[in-house]
C-alpha cells in the first residue's frame, strides 16, 4: 500500500502491494511547516521520494526556491505518480544499486517542453518529447530534464513486466517510438484513473485496472507474439471500455447522450461500442439508465432539494418524460419518487 508513515517527525511515504486502490496521497512541500527554510525542505521531500521509489541522489535547479509536488496512487503491485519538482537532475550509484531491496522498471513520459535526458546500461539518449522512457532501478543510471522535472511515471516490479515483454532490459535508454497509438492509449487511461478509483473497495476492479496498466505498458514497449496478442486483447480493449465508462459517468445526464456521442469522441463506430459494453452483459441504455436513477434518488433524498419538483429532478438527471421516470423508478426501487423524499 503506497502510505505515509511518520519517522522522527517526518512524513515518509512507502509502497506497499494492496489488494486495493488507494486514494491519492499527496507529498508537496506547500504542506511542510513554515519554519522549514529551503534547504531542510529540498531535503524533507528528497527523503519522501527515496521512501517511495529507490535510493538516488537529487540535483536542484540552480539558484530556484525549492518547490516539488508528487502525487500518487498505489494499485496492486503498480504505482502511478505525477511529479513537478524544482529538480533537474537524478544520479543512482553502484552503492545504491547494491544496497537496494527490490528492483522495479519505471515508464515516464514527460509533461513539459523539456526532453527527459537518460544514460543507462552504457547508452545515452535525449528521447522526445512525446516519447516514454523507460528505466531500470537495477542499474546505475544518470536521468536528466532541464528546467526541472515534470513527468508521469508508472513504476511496476521487474517481474510482472518480464513476464510480458522479455527483452525490457534491451530497451532501456533507447528511442521508444514504435506504438505512438497505445502510447495515447495508456495516457488516456492514465487521466481516468481517479473515476476508477472512486471504486477501490472492489479488489476485482484493482486486479483489472493493475493488469490493463501492464498490458499497455507492453504494448507501449513492444510485446510480441502471443504476449502481444494477449495484452492487445485485454489492454486495448480493456482501455476503451474505461473511456466508455467515463464518458457515460460524465454526460449520463445529457438527454441527448447516446453511443454515436461517445464513438464520436473516441473515434470509434457506434457498433463497436455496443458490441464492447454488452460482453460486460450491461449495454448503454441500461447503464444510462441506472446512472440517471440514482442520481433521482439521491436528490429526492436531499432533504436541501425538497423544493424541486419531481419532474425538475427527472428533466435534471436526463429524463425527457417524468411519466416514463416514474415507471422506470417504481421498478428498479419499488417506491415511487414521492415516497423516498427527505429519506437522506
């Protein structure tokens, strides 16, 4: 479980494996005491971050006031982080490989117009700007992006990834160019991550949000033969049934949403996204429909909304005709919408 956990008076994080999606934990040094001066922050954040990942040493950016913010959150085995941090440059030496308890790969993308420069298993690269870069924490390496970092970073054990793209270690410190469409697969996914983690007491949800992250890292780095094929079947197609989702999530109040809105949006044909949402064995209309009653309950139930009427909450919540809302909620709740008022 990735968590804080205090040491002499410090906040520390720590990864730990959880059956379950953790909430965000957040390490910034706008949370530090105001007493702290630059250097003792530098140092506080510095000491957080080796916490969570790996033993390095951290180069500031010049002359710059101290400013980092990591955030992250801990799924199964993998753990996915943003950082902003006035830090420009990461050295792990010979001693620090050594010394080290576990041995992790790290995929980042860069979220700035600074390249992420890296030197690794005797090969340098400046990778683009669009591009991942993946990193091992088995070796030394000299990681670099000018101006400070500013990156997304999936950082998953050595094993799970070895498992699927056997020849990883090959592609440390080289051009990561060849899947530029699951790189936008895995980015999207990234960016819906905190919907699905509004879930996390469901550890099935976990096991399936964990494996697709895996599988598009796989196909981000080139998983062939029948890995491939696997991790396309479940990443890719898994990946496009969470946009479908949160995109329901999002516009199910819409009157006028329906599946040629979301095919639009994701470039998909309407077809292809019925077709995906009914192996789930719940199609669009269904899941709309079940979106927009408990959005009606809920606000029935808001003893600060007992002044809307009942076709306001229906028309509010997406319905276009408050005689087929009240039918449809009769039936999924066995109550009428007037006899659930002020029950929250």
């Amino acid at each position: 479980m990735f968590v804080l956990r205090r040491v002499g008076g410090a906040a520390l994080l720590t990864a730990e494996r959880t059956p379950f999606m953790t909430d965000k934990v957040v390490l910034s040094t706008h949370d530090m005491p105001a007493q702290l001066d630059d250097l003792a922050r530098f140092r506080t954040w510095h000491d957080m971050y080796v916490a969570a990942y790996c033993e390095f040493d951290l180069s500031r950016v010049g002359e710059t006031p101290f400013a980092a913010t990591t955030e992250a959150r801990q799924i199964g085995g993998v753990n996915v982080a943003e950082t902003t941090a006035a830090v420009e440059r990461l050295v792990r030496d010979r001693r620090q490989v050594a010394t080290a308890v576990r041995s992790n790969f790290c995929l980042a993308f860069s979220r700035n117009n600074s390249p992420i420069v890296q030197a690794q298993l005797g090969r340098e690269t400046v990778h683009r700007l669009d591009s991942p870069v993946l990193v091992t924490e088995s070796e030394t390496g000299d990681i670099r992006q000018p101006g400070g970092f500013d990156f997304f970073l999936i950082d998953l054990p050595a094993k799970l990834l070895l498992e699927r793209v056997a020849h990883a270690f090959d592609l440390v410190s080289q051009p990561l160019d060849a899947a530029p469409q699951a790189s936008a697969h895995l980015k999207r996914y990234l960016a819906i991550l905190p919907q699905l983690a509004a879930d996390k007491a469901e550890s099935a949800l976990t096991t399936h949000v964990e494996s697709t992250l895996i599988d598009l890292v796989s196909l981000v780095l080139g998983a062939n033969g029948d890995s491939a094929e696997l991790a396309r079947m479940r990443g890719l197609r898994a990946a496009r049934l969470e946009e479908i989702f949160a995109l329901i999530r999002k516009h199910y109040a819409d009157p006028e949403f329906s599946t040629a809105h979301v095919a639009r949006r994701l470039g998909l044909t309407p077809r292809y996204v019925n077709d995906l949402l009914q192996e789930t064995g719940t199609g669009f209309s269904e899941r709309v429909t079940e979106l927009r009653l408990q959005a009606a309950r809920k606000m029935l139930a808001d003893r600060g909304k007992d002044r809307l009427k009942v076709i306001d909450i229906a028309y509010a919540v997406g319905f276009n005709e408050v005689s087929y809302f009240n039918r449809r909620f009769r039936q999924r709740f066995g109550e009428k919408p007037t006899e659930v008022r002020g029950d929250g």
